[in-house]
C-alpha cells in the first residue's frame, strides 16, 4: 500500500543534501592526492581566513559544535598541519595555528576550489551563481 504524502513545492531539503553529497565526493576526489578530505579543508580554509583562534572561536566559524573541533583539530595536528600554542594574552587558553606544511597546502587547495568554481559558472553563469550564493547564505542565516 502507497502512502498519500502532499508533494513538496521545491525538494530544497533533497536537493541541498544532494548537492552536498556531490560537492563533498568531488573534494574528497581531488583533495585525496594531497592528503586531505573535504572536512579538513572546510576546517583548514577556516584557519587560513585567520590563525591565532581559539578552539571556541574555530568551531563558531567552522560550523561544528566544540567536541567535533577538537577531533577535528587533533587530527590535523596528527597530520603535522596545525598546532596549538599558547595564547600571548591569556596562557589558561591555546590558539590554534598553521604549519608550514599547511601553508604550502594553500595554493593547490585554492586551485580544486577555483576549479569546481569555474566549472559552475560556466554551467549556470556568473550571475546565477551569485544569486545562487546570496540565496544560500540568505537561508543559512534563517533562524529555523
């Protein structure tokens, strides 16, 4: 027996998560040769906006609760691309800060990201995609 489900207007939910699905497995791809996933560039694009944060101010800009920082945060110490330090003006905290190895990382990360970038103007235009980044960020900030 087929349940009667009132049909959806848009599928925004399936079709975001779809997207997201693609875009992750896209990163995932072409990040795989330099070491990293699609989460570990999120959270080092994070850091290479602005270093010297707290794990605090990095789960904020990242997105992700505390706890999911610091695995997050362990492992790319593991992986020799972060580091913590003292922090100058208050020693009870730690910032967080790059490696040279993550530095270096930066520019070819930059470059798959450009490409996926350019690879989606080119289908849907300039335009669209700034009205497609408005749009999104609008619904971003939407207290649902």
């Amino acid at each position: 027996m087929q349940t009667t489900f009132p049909e959806p207007k848009y599928f925004i939910c399936s079709l975001t998560t779809l997207i997201a699905r693609k875009m992750v497995a896209y990163y995932n791809r072409v990040l795989a040769p330099l070491g990293l996933t699609a989460q570990q560039m999120i959270a080092l694009g994070v850091l290479w906006r602005e270093e010297n944060v707290s794990l605090g101010i990095f789960a904020r800009r990242a997105g992700i609760g505390k706890a999911a920082a610091a695995t997050m945060i362990k492992r790319l110490e593991q992986m020799g691309l972060v580091s913590k330090e003292a922090n100058p003006e208050d020693g009870r905290l730690n910032v967080l800060k790059l490696t040279d190895k993550a530095r270096k990382l930066a520019p070819q990360v930059a470059e798959k990201v450009a490409a996926l970038e350019r690879n989606i103007e080119s289908a849907i235009g300039p335009e669209n995609v700034r009205s497609l980044i408005e749009a999104l960020t609008i619904i971003r900030d939407l207290k649902l």
